[in-house]
C-alpha cells in the first residue's frame, strides 16, 4: 500500500466489524474474538490505545474476505 495505514482504537476497529455482521464470539483477558462464518478476528481491547499497523492491516484484510470492503479501491472511510 503506497498510503499509510489509518490510526484506529479498538473501539472504532469493533465498529468496523459489526457493521460488516461479525459478532463478538468471545473475550479473554484483553483480546476480544469476533467471527462471521469461518472467519475470526482476535483484538486486543485497550481502551484509548492505537492499534499497530499489523494488527490493522488484517482487520482490513479479514474485512476484504467477507466483503465488507475493498483493500485496494475502497477507503476505510466509507465503512463509517
């Protein structure tokens, strides 16, 4: 990706899987599991804390499975 991955929390990368039909399946400790199907996505919940650029870069590309959303024309933004 040529531009920078977006700055997320933990709270507006949930709202990013809710809004594509993912549920919380699960918590343990600090780490939030969400599933829809086959797919998962564990999240570190820390309140007020940014997310690293990995653990973003495959909320994006769990969302991209479920088409939810686009990697490669689409802009985060448009999930909101």
């Amino acid at each position: 990706m040529s531009e920078s991955t977006p700055r997320l929390t933990a709270k507006e990368a949930e709202n990013y899987l809710l809004r594509a039909g993912f549920d919380l399946a699960r918590q343990k400790g600090s780490h939030r599991i969400y599933r829809k199907g086959s797919l998962r996505m564990a999240l570190p919940w820390h309140t007020g804390k940014i997310l690293h650029p990995k653990i973003i870069n495959e909320l994006f590309e769990v969302l991209s499975e479920a088409g939810a959303f686009d990697k490669n024309t689409e802009n985060p933004e448009s999930l909101k």
